[in-house]
C-alpha cells in the first residue's frame, strides 16, 4: 500500500532536520581543526580559501588536485598540498601584520 503524502512530508521533514544536525557537527568540527590550523588569523578571500578546502579534498579523495595542472591527487604527494602549506605559511606570517 501507498504512503499518503501527509506521511512522506514528515519523513522529509525529519530527514531535513537530520541533515542539519549532521552538516552542523562537520562545520563545528572542521572549523575547530581549521582554528587549530590557525586559518581564523589569516585574511583570506572566501572563494579562495573554498577553492583550497577543494584541492583539499580532492587529494583525500584520491581525484586530480588543483586546476592549476601542478598537482597528482597522491596523499602526501605535491600538487595540491601546495595550497594548504601557502595558507599554513600565509597564517605563520601575518601574526605581525595585525
């Protein structure tokens, strides 16, 4: 038998609060290692530093690194490695800029 639409409505409506909640743990999560990292001292454009969190999980994910053709994809590889350590060196050196 066929679920009333009512029913599939509050199904959706949990599984939208689920999602939340979950996306909600990853952000907390990810910005408290990125606060560690020291990302919260440096000024960043929002778009690069997205394009960087990109490269980023290209290379945890095994895919090709980078637009910029540098980059392999390999963990612990060079490519997009390149960027987190521009945005770690970034964050080094603007402690006196401040």
């Amino acid at each position: 038998m066929k679920k009333p639409s009512s029913k599939i409505r509050e199904e959706i409506a949990k599984l939208q609060d689920q999602l939340r909640q979950a996306e909600t743990r990853e952000a907390e999560r990810i910005g408290r290692i990125a606060l560690k990292a020291g990302l919260g001292e440096i000024e960043i454009d929002e778009a690069e530093l997205q394009a960087a969190f990109e490269d980023l999980t290209k290379r945890f994910r095994g895919g090709k690194a980078g637009s910029n053709g540098k980059g392999k994809g390999i963990p612990g590889g060079s490519g997009s490695g390149e960027a987190a350590s521009d945005a770690s060196g970034a964050a080094q050196g603007s402690g006196g800029e401040a």
